[in-house]
C-alpha cells in the first residue's frame, strides 16, 4: 500500500493529464505525485500542492500520459536499417537479412544496435518494449544498465542461429536466463518461436510443455501474410493459428504478432483463447504483408496492442508515428472512419501494450499504486494549435520530436529531450562506424 502521509519524492503539474484508464479521460488543473518509483498520487492541483514534495514541476502546454509499450520490435536491426528496402518479406527475409544476419551478428553487434534502439525508443517516448533478437543476454544487459523497460523474447528457430547451435541450445540458455531474471523489476525474459514456417510441432511442444511450467510469455510471428497461410493449409492442411491451438500454444500468455490474416475460424480462436494480437502496420505496410483488420478484432474483444517490428522493416522506432498510422490505416480498411479514433488508438500503444505484455498491472496506465512509467508530450508547437482535444492533436498532429520527458519506475531517462543515461554522440558514432564496415562489404 503506498504511503500516503509522506511527502512526495516529484509531483508533475501538467496542463493535461491522461490516464488512459479511465478511458477517453482528459484531466485538466490535476498533478501526478511519485514515490519509491511509483504513482503515489492523482488529484488536483491543489490538494497536490497541499501533500509537498521535494520536487515540484511544473509542465505547461504538456500532455501527461503513460509511457508507450512498443509491442514487437528487434532491437539491434536498428544497425540494418535500410539495408534492404522495397522488398516482399520472403525475399527480404531469405535473400537479404538473413544472410547479412549470418555475416554481422555477433554480441557486439547486438550491444551496439540494442543500445541505439534504446535511446531512439526513450527519445519517442517508448517506456517499456518487446525484443527478439539473437544474444538475447546481451540484450538484456542493455537494457539493465539504460533504466528501460522491456520484454525479451528468446529466438527459437529450427535450424542454427546466432548465439544458438540447436533448439535445445535456445531452450537451455532461456529457462537459465528466466531464472536468473526472474526478480528483474524491468526485464521479463519471454520465449520466442520465430514464426509458424520456421519452427516444427515437436519445438513447439517443448515450447508449450516449458512456458506452461514456467508460466512464461509466447511471442511469434503469426499470419504476417496471405502467402504463410496459403503455404500452411498445402503443407500441412491447416491456418497457422489453427495449428497452434491444437499444439495448445494459444492462450494469454500467447502474443500473436501481425495477424494480417483473421477468418472467421480464427478471430473465434482469438478470442476463446484470449490472446493477444501486435499489431505492426508501418512493417506491414513497407513489406506489402497485409492489413491487419483492427476493428473487428477490438470489437469482438481481442486486446490490440501496436508495435513497429525492426528498423530494417520500418524503417524506424516511432510508436506515436506507428499509432497514428495504425489509426488512419484501420478507418480505410474497415471503411469506417469510427474504427479507430485517437483515444483507443493511445490506449492500445500503452494499457494494451502491457496487457500483451502480462504487465497491465504494473505499467500502462497512470493509476496510482502502478510504476511510475510517464511521458510528457510538449504541444506547444505552432503545427498544434490551437487545441481542441490534446489526445486529438498528439496522435493526428504530433510527432516524436515533441516527447519533452521520459520517466522510467520514476526515474528521469529522458530530460528536456536530453538522454540522460546514453551518449547520444557515442552512439551515432558508433552506428556510423558499424555502417561503413557493413555496407562497406557489399552485406
Ligand atoms: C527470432 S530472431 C528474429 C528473426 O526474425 C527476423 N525478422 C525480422 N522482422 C521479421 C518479420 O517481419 N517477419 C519475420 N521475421 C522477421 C529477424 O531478421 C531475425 O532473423
Ligand atoms: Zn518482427
């Protein structure tokens, strides 16, 4: 129970304060108050004042909202990005990644190019993100040491990866590192199959048999396009989805990423199952993959979180840019310009993002008692005025370039739009000098 007789450790003034949950919420003249880390307080401004504080800020023309959850993303593709453009995922995938991923990657890549996905999220106001990529332990010392929040998805394919000589390799090293970060308070190790094509019924057995025992997160790459559909039900005369239910994968635990294919069969799948689908319509976009139909997953009660997948697919790691097309994207595909409007579209970039996560009880919201995972977004920008609604003109009006201030447990990672835990030179250099040897090579 949170303490509140004492005085707050920082008590935000903002001139908005949207909580998320309640939904479509927009709180004028409140302050939010944290402590030890967490949200300690919500109320007006005047009885914010009354409690004291050691620190008190005031944050004029500023939205205040929960910290975004990127969905699904491989952090260290920030080092391929635009390396191989204009291409359909297979081609992209086979012929281009996967043989640039088989030259270059190694731990260092993976520290280098999860460092810079870091400080490009907190720069857009991303407090907490989904991984999978290979050396996931060096992921995961990255994200230790920046002060964000992540998911981190093991990478279990059929054949030799990165980091991984077998599947029984990736399982070992996994179940180690749960363990080991099991009492982690930002880091939550998640098992990874990479996608329906590349990971066989006994892997994905072992699989299930292993997150059930650990009660441990599933995070896939399912239904990304019509052609992985197609290719399933001639190889093994079933959807993916389907196969993955009778496998018994599909669940809470399960967070099904792209989803650019729902027939009726699977959308009841989803929702008996009660999983979760990431939705990433810029990569989607890019790879001409498919359009993934949003409203009529929300509206049968599938939880819709959003993600940008890699920067080699995207090409970059902009939640906000990635919402707001998300909710321009879903009016043309349902037909409906009521599909997604902008408060549900923030909801699924946060509440949602954590509930895919399993983390809706600590992050996605501002509700007290929760950590305190806070962006502050500036709309005091001409190209924002004037000002009707706040949620309004930050998903359809603002860019990243607007996030002002990042809070991570309470703790500031982002200041007056200065990282306050990366060098952000150092990092620039170093992705420069990573690009030369790369694309010094012809990949
Ligand atoms: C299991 S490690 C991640 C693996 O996935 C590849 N990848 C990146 N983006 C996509 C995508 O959109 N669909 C399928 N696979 C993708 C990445 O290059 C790694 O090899
Ligand atoms: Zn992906």
């Amino acid at each position: 129970m949170p303490n509140t007789a004492a005085p707050l450790d920082l008590l935000l003034l903002p001139t908005w304060l949207v909580p998320v949950e309640p939904a479509g919420v927009v709180l004028k003249e409140h302050g939010l108050g944290i402590r030890d880390g967490r949200i300690a307080f919500i109320g007006t401004r005047a009885e914010a004042l009354a409690l004291g504080a050691a620190q008190v800020r005031e944050l004029p023309d500023t939205l205040l909202a929960p910290g975004l959850v990127n969905a699904h993303g491989h952090a260290a593709m920030t080092l391929f990005r635009g390396l191989a453009d204009d291409l359909p995922l297979m081609t992209w995938l086979e012929q281009h990644i996967w043989p640039a991923e088989a030259r270059w990657v190694d731990e260092a890549f993976v520290r280098d190019g999860t460092d810079l996905a870091i400080a490009e999220q907190i720069k857009g106001g991303i407090s907490c993100f989904a991984d999978m990529y290979f050396f996931p332990k060096v992921a995961s010392e990255r994200v230790h040491n920046s002060g964000i929040r992540a998911q981190i998805a093991i990478p279990i394919l059929d054949f030799p990866i990165p980091g991984a000589a077998s599947v029984d390799d990736s399982l070992r090293q996994a179940v180690e590192l749960f363990g080991e970060l099991k009492h982690h308070p930002r880091i939550k190790i998640a098992f990874g199959p990479h996608a329906p094509y590349t990971v066989g019924d006994e892997n994905l057995e072992k699989v299930r048999v292993i997150t059930e025992e650990l009660d441990a997160a599933i995070h896939m790459h399912v239904h990304e396009t019509a052609f992985e559909v197609q290719q399933s039900l001639e190889q093994r005369g079933e959807r993916p989805l389907a196969r993955l239910g009778r496998l018994g994968l599909l669940g809470p635990r399960f967070q099904a990423v792209h989803m650019t294919q729902v027939s009726d069969d699977d959308l009841a799948l989803l929702v008996e199952s009660n999983t979760s689908v990431v939705h990433c319509p810029e990569s989607n976009l890019k790879l001409a993959s498919g359009f993934c139909p949003v409203q009529r997953l929300w509206q049968a009660g599938v939880n819709v979180a959003v993600g940008t997948d890699g920067a080699a697919s995207n090409n970059d790691l902009d939640l906000l840019g990635e919402t707001r097309t998300a909710a321009l994207l879903a009016k043309a595909v349902a037909g409906s310009a009521t599909a997604l409007d902008a408060h549900r579209a923030l909801r699924m970039a946060t509440l949602n993002g954590a509930r895919a996560l399993g983390l809706e009880q600590e992050i996605g919201s501002l509700e007290v008692g929760k950590a305190a995972d806070i962006v502050a977004f500036d709309l005091s920008g001409l190209a924002q005025q004037p000002i009707y609604d706040p949620v309004s003109q930050l998903i359809y009006a603002s860019g990243r370039d607007c996030v002002q201030h990042l809070w991570v447990g309470g703790k500031p990672l982002l200041e007056d739009r200065r990282l306050t835990r990366l060098d952000e030179q150092r990092l620039n250099a170093t992705a420069r000098s990573w690009g030369q040897r790369i694309g010094g090579h012809g990949h």
